[in-house]
C-alpha cells in the first residue's frame, strides 16, 4: 500500500483531498504531511498523559487484608511490579504498539515495516538518547545508581533475548515465515517476564540471589531506631456519621524514643478515598507536622461533612509519607517502613435504605459519579484557559500563548475524555486507549504519505522520523524522573522494562494475528503472486515477513545495545553510578551515546536506501560499527581515569535523616593498586549516632588494601551494590561496597 497510497491509493484516513491533492506538487505535499505528523504527535503525547494519568488512579487503589494475628494492613491492588511491566508499560508503548496492529490490519494481514522498525527505531531512542539525556542533565558532581540490580538485569536480559529471538526466528528457524507458534511465544515471553520479575520482588529467589551476591546476605536481627518512630495513635479511628458534620483529631505520635534528634521531625501527611468520597463524605486535605525534641504528640484535624443519610459504613484513609529527621516509620504498623496509614470510618445513619438502594450503591457509590461530572464539566472548562485557570492566565506569557493556541484544539477533544475518579480511572483508561490508536492511525497514514511522496522507504521513516515522535513523551517522563528520583530505576530500568514489551506485545500480537488469518485462509492466488520464492519453498500458507532490512536493522541495534549496557556497567564499576559523575566522563558518555543513535540511523537508512555495490555497503557498515566502537573505547577510557574512590558513593538522593548528599570524588591516581574497589560485606546497622565514626572506620579498613585483584573486587564491589530488604536501625540503608549513606528506595522496577 505504501507504494500507491499517494498516487491514488489510501489509508485509514488520510489522504482527505481526494484526487486533486494528488496533483500537488510533492515537495508540498511532503512538506504537509511532516508537519501534520508533528501536530498528530503532539495529541498523541497530550491523550498519552491522560492514558498514564488514568493507570496511575487504577494501579494507586489500596486494599484491606487480614494478618494471621487478627490486625487488617493497607496494600496496593496491584503488585508494583506486574502494574510496571503491564499497564506503565502499555502506557509509554501504546503508540508504537497501536502502529504495528494498524500497519498490519490495513495491508490485509501483510507484512508491513512501519509498525516493526519503529519498534526497533523506539527501541534504539529510548535506549540511547533519552539515557543519553538523563546522565547529561544530574548536576555536576552527583550521581544517580540503580538501586534494584535483579529488576534491572531480568529486564536488560530480556530486552536483548528479544531482539536477538527476532533474528533468529526470522534467519535461521524460519527465513522469511513467522509461523503460528513463533508468533504466539513472542507474546508469551511477555507473561514470562512478569512472572520472573514478581516471584524476584516477592523475594522467592533471595537465595539464588544473595549466592550470586546481588542483595546482601540475610541478617538475623534488626536494631531499633534510636530515634524513635513517627506513627498514629491508633491504626483505626471510628467516627459518628450525623446530619451537620463534625471536625475528627487524629493524634501523630512518636515513640521508643532513646536519643533526642539534633534536627527538626517533619512528616507530611495526606487523606486518600477508599469507600469515602471526597466532597461528599469527608474533606480532602494535605499538610504537614514537625515535632521539637521535646514534643511527642501533634493532632491533625480532619472534617467529616454532614449529609442526611449514609446507606452503609464508608472509609478514607490519613497517609504519613516523606519523614525527614532522625525517626523512622515502624515497619510492624499499617504502612511499613514507608509510610504510616490510618484508617477513619465514618459509621452510617439515617433512614434505612432500601433494599435496590443498598445494592445500587454497592454496585457504584452514586456520591462519586456526582463527583466526577463536577470534574469533568471543570477540566472541560478549564482546557479555555492558558495553563488551566483564569489566574494563570493573567500571568502567562507569550510562549504560554502559544502553545495554549497550537494544543488547544487537542486540549477541547481530550478534555471531553471522562475524569479518572468516575469507575477507579477505567472509563478514563479505556477512553484514551481508543484516542491514542485513532491518532495513531493518522500517524500511520501520514508516514506512509511522507514515505511515498519524498521517494523514502518505510523503514527509514519509521526509524528516524515516527520512532522520534512517538518517544517524545518517554523522553520528557524520563528527563522528570532523572531529577527528582533518587535513585536511576525510572530512567534506565523503565527503558529496558519498556524496550522488552515494544516487541512482546508491539510484535506477538499483530503476528500473532497475521500468522493465524493466513493459517485459516489458506493460500491465495494473490499471496502466491507476492512471494513466489516462499510460495515455491512450501506447501501451505504463511506469514512472510521481508527479513533483508528489518534483520540488519535489528543485527545493528543489538550491537548497539551491547556497546551502551558495557558503558553503563563500567560507570557503574568504575564511577559507582549509571546516570551524572565527573564532568568530563559525564558529557561525553552523553554525547557518545547520542552519536551512536545517529550513527545507527544513518548506518540503516544508507543500507535501505543505497543502490552502490557491496563495497560501499559493507564500507560504510564497518565505518560506523568500528566509529561506535571507538566512542565507547573513549569513554571507557575516560571514565577509568575518572574513577570513583570506593569510600564515597554516588549519592542517591538527598538523605532526608542526615539532610545531606554525597559529592563524588575522583581518584587522583588510578593505577594505584591500593585504590582498587572492596569486596562486599554484609550490609551493616548503625545508629545515627555513631554514624560519622563508623563511617571513619570503614573508610579506612576498604582504602589502601594491597594485593587485591582489581578486576575482581570491582566485579564485586559492583555486585554488592544491592538493597538490604530490611530497615536499618536508624531508618538508612549502608552500601556494603561503600561507606555512604543511600536513601532507601522502594522496590520497583
């Protein structure tokens, strides 16, 4: 179809002029059809911010469960590692996965490179350039780490074995076929994925982990905090339901205090609807405490809103989250080490309902669709103005208007998408599914256009200009999180996490589909006509996938990819970080990375494109393999004579109990063998009390130990680098590879 759908052919959409656009002039009509496809990509991000606003309302919904001790603990519904890998990961890959179903369904279940190759295009941005982006943006002297090593192996491993599985599927099982089962287990790779990545965050494979030294042996006992422990009163407070409201104190406490803090205690505190609606039942609130050293009690006041008649008991929850100072949450309470959660029920009163009454309200709360339509009559609303309110709009400047003007007709159409409150964001979620792919069908029809008029292939549109667009969103998200996460999960593993779904789902599913239509339809004279080589090679059917360009594109990234995962490897050895370090090392690992997707883009599209002989090809392929060689070779080589000193970490956030961070420090000589990194240790307990002196006394036992073999202790100071499952004392976390204090992070990927 690519080749007649600008010369009287069409898509799903476009061309809309009918035969008197196809008398323009070509460079016009190519000029028209770049710039819609850059104004198709910015709905695209817009309704791609409500779809991912929509999977974080769905997967942040808590729920009860009952201990074998009697007491009920508040979890997430969704485990955050299946919610990653399935929903997030559908989020930031919709677009590319929506292109491949559509490029397929429209040319008839036949093979077409514009949903594969900007899979591969994406694969090969999100890996490089927005990585390339986040180390570059970490401020001088700082560093961000991967705090979950397991997460972040089982998903490099498998974004690799993807893309090696589409070479060899496509070159050595089957040349040129995707049968039914090859298909079908490139989706199933996906449930696999998942599964070995829950049972290792449930910690079923601690075992297995902690013999290959990526988390920190087992340790018997667990000091308490010396600080004591921020926490409410009660876990449960119970409150009359009445016809005028009434105003609730919850009491935020302190307890098992030993030593008193030499910092002010501040913890912020939020309330988060369960059963309850806000508005209607409570009133949403947010805010925070801090205690002196000597104070051990603060109230909180929470209103409870008064209405004629409450058909059953409704709940919302307090959540104390972002403790700084000396104590920590207790992990034996309603919350864990991370937050502190109390429950408030507010008991119903009334008259009795009835009983189709009492069952249309547990089918759904009629309070919360009252809630959402006055959200959503807002948002609408709201989408008139520059940065969504009159008052900012008084303030707004010139730049402000005019990206309000170039979005605000995708802002009116999008706004129209119900709020995320109405059915937990399932109405939402649903609703910007069907935007993303009805945009991403206009994509796919103006890339062909652009294709066809300006003489380019599809896989050569696909993999600079359509896999650039569709990444955009992933590039800013990642930029967000490089800045303020402590740690560098969101930027890197979400990349891998991401790159592995692309092809799981992004390819499973539309060859999946294909090879089961032409398994059930049989051959046709119009197949055999299309592939005589295959329809001479084989008896039946199939699905014919042309393997020439896609297999090198594919070929190239792998090397690519491989040159990119040594570079993070090695600053993670050498520099203690993946994301910031030393300046110089810094930029031009960036810079490297950005010239390796040029280079790769170039290397395809002159391979696609060229109609030289074998020379020049194989000229300019081994150009730019042995150019993405020597840029790798130079940053390595930068980034060992910047190396880190092993007593001083990259710092992984802003430690909220000491209020400090750790700069890093290079090693003046790093040929030293004194210098080299420490064999890792069990993880330690300390207080904070005797932080600094303990700190002192690592320092100098793990610098200046002679004899030791470089190569191998870097291995295993890198491998050390892994959480401790448990709380430390004090509410921190010790590296057992260094003596820095690391901020401890939740476990995702």
């Amino acid at each position: 179809m690519s080749s007649t759908i600008c010369r009287g052919g069409g898509g799903m959409v476009f061309p809309m002029g009918g035969d008197s656009e196809m008398s323009w002039p070509d460079g016009f009509r190519g000029f028209l059809y770049a710039v819609g496809m850059i104004y198709w990509f910015l709905g695209v991000a817009i309704v791609a911010d409500v779809f991912m606003a929509s999977i974080e309302k769905v997967t942040s919904r808590r729920k009860k469960v009952r201990l074998p001790d009697g007491r009920t603990k508040t979890v997430k519904a969704w485990n955050e590692t299946v919610a990653t890998l399935t929903l997030m990961a559908l989020g930031s890959s919709a677009p590319e996965i929506f292109l491949s179903v559509i490029d397929i369904v429209k040319k008839n279940f036949h093979f077409g490179a514009l949903g594969p190759s900007t899979i591969i295009g994406s694969a090969a941005f999100n890996l490089l350039v927005i990585i390339a982006v986040c180390i570059a943006v970490i401020p001088a002297g700082e560093g961000r780490s991967i705090f979950n090593l397991p997460a972040f192996y089982i998903t490099a491993i498998f974004s690799v074995a993807a893309y090696v599985w589409m070479a060899v599927m496509l070159s050595w099982i089957s040349p040129e076929i995707v049968e039914v089962w090859e298909a079908a287990l490139t989706f199933l790779m996906l449930p696999a994925l998942v599964w070995i990545s829950y049972k290792t965050d449930v910690g079923s494979f601690d075992r297995y982990l902690r013999m290959a030294r990526l988390i920190p042996p087992e340790e018997a006992g667990e000091a308490a905090n010396p600080y004591g422990y921020v926490t409410f009163a009660s876990e449960l407070v119970k409150v009359n339901g009445s016809d005028g409201g009434s105003t609730v104190e919850v009491a935020v406490v302190r307890r098992k205090v030993s030593l008193p803090s030499s910092e002010p205690i501040v913890v912020n505190w939020r309330t988060e609807p369960t059963t309850a609606v806000p508005g209607y039942d409570f009133e949403a609130a947010e805010g925070s405490v801090e205690f002196a050293n000597h104070e051990s009690e603060k109230i909180i006041e929470l209103s409870i809103l008064g209405k004629p008649r409450r058909i059953s008991d409704c709940e919302f929850l307090v959540v104390l989250s972002d403790l700084e100072g000396g104590p920590s949450f207790d992990p034996n309470d309603d919350g864990g080490e991370d937050e502190a959660i109390l429950t408030v029920r507010i008991i119903k009163h009334g008259p009795e309902a009835s009983s189709l009454m009492r069952v249309l309200h547990a089918v759904y709360n009629l309070d919360n669709l009252k809630l959402g339509l006055s959200d959503w009559r807002e948002q609408t609303w709201n989408n008139f103005f520059v940065n969504g309110s009159l008052e900012e709009q008084r303030e707004a400047s010139a730049s402000d208007w005019a990206m309000h003007l170039i979005a605000f007709p995708w802002k009116v159409i999008f706004g129209l998408l119900p709020p995320t409150v109405i059915f937990g964001g399932w109405a939402c979620f649903f609703a910007s599914l069907g935007g993303i792919a009805v945009l991403t069908a206009c994509v796919s029809d103006l890339a062909e256009l652009f294709g066809c008029v300006m003489g380019i292939a599809d896989i050569v549109t696909a993999v600079s200009f359509v896999a650039l667009g569709t990444s955009m969103p992933d590039l800013f998200a990642s930029l967000n999180a490089a800045k303020e996460d402590p740690t560098a999960d969101a930027s890197i593993v979400n990349v891998t996490g991401s790159n592995s779904v692309n092809v799981f789902v992004g390819l499973g599913v539309p060859w999946t589909l294909a090879a089961v239509f032409w398994s059930v339809t049989g051959r046709t004279a119009e197949w055999e006509l299309m592939y005589p080589d295959v329809a001479a090679r084989i008896s039946g059917p199939a699905f014919v996938v042309e393997t020439s360009n896609l297999g090198f594109s594919v070929g190239a990234f792998c090397y690519v990819c491989g040159l990119a995962l040594a570079v993070l490897y090695f600053r993670r050895r050498w520099l203690q970080c993946e994301l910031g370090g030393p300046a110089l090392p810094k930029m031009f690992a960036s810079l490297s990375f950005v010239l390796m997707w040029v280079l790769w883009v170039l290397v395809v599209s002159f391979r696609v494109l060229s109609e030289s002989g074998d020379g020049a090809e194989t000229g300019v392929i081994g150009g730019g393999a042995g150019l993405g060689l020597l840029l790798t070779l130079v940053t390595l080589i930068l980034t060992r004579r910047a190396r880190i000193e092993p007593s001083f970490e990259s710092h992984e956030g802003h430690h909220s109990n000491e209020g400090r961070s750790e700069k890093l420090k290079t090693v003046e000589d790093p040929a030293a063998p004194s210098q080299a990194s420490p064999r890792p240790e069990a993880t330690d307990k300390i207080s904070a009390a005797n932080l600094e002196d303990k700190l002192a006394d690592d320092t100098d036992g793990q610098i200046g130990r002679e004899g030791s073999n470089e190569f191998d202790d870097d291995i295993a100071g890198d491998l050390g680098q892994e959480k401790s499952r448990e709380p430390t004392g004090a509410g921190i976390r010790r590296n057992p590879s260094s003596a820095a204090v690391i901020h401890p992070a939740s476990r995702r990927l």
